[in-house]
C-alpha cells in the first residue's frame, strides 16, 4: 500500500510544456543532421559556412533536461535527472549504490 502512494505521489511531479519538449527535440534532431557538416565547415575554417546553416544546428543550443518530469534547473549529468527526482528516487532505492550520508 506504502508503494502505490509513493507512486502516486512521483505522479504529480511538474511536468515541461509539451511545446518545449518538442522544440528540445526538434533542435536534437537538427544538431545531429548538420553534425558532420558543422564539422567538416569548422575543419576548414570556413566561418562564412557555418553561418549560413540553421541556428538551431549548433550543439550550443541544446539544453540538458531531466529525462522524467523535463526540469530544466538542477540538473544532474551522471544520472540524468533533476535534483528533485535524484532525491526521490535515490530515497525510494531506485538508484543503485546512492544512500543518504549521514554523520
């Protein structure tokens, strides 16, 4: 019974705007098709090349996010998380390894 609330609880985490998960991912799939091109342009030098191509194609513009609720802040990169689930999870155990220090 203890576990069915914890779930429900995790369920009411705030959640991204669908438009900015769809815009984040627009923008993945742009950097990953101009990848070589952005390459082979900075290779060369040739900066009048690399500005010609879409803004969105630089890897700069791409935010990390937390996989589970889209959180843009706190985030952790070894884990791939916000903050507030990193706790949530790591307390529930769901993290492998993670305890709560105590001293």
């Amino acid at each position: 019974m203890q576990d069915a609330a914890i779930q429900h609880q995790n369920l009411n985490t705030t959640m991204a705007k669908k438009s900015v998960e769809a815009r984040q991912r627009k923008r993945a799939k742009m950097v990953e098709k101009y990848a070589e091109r952005r390459a082979a342009l900075k290779a060369a030098g040739d900066y009048a090349g690399l500005d010609l191509l879409p803004k969105n194609a630089s890897p700069v513009r791409l935010k990390n996010r937390c996989q589970l609720t889209g959180r843009p802040r706190g985030y952790m990169r070894h884990f791939g998380v916000s903050r507030v689930m990193f706790r949530d999870m790591a307390l529930q155990g769901k993290i492998p390894g993670v305890t709560k220090a105590s001293w």
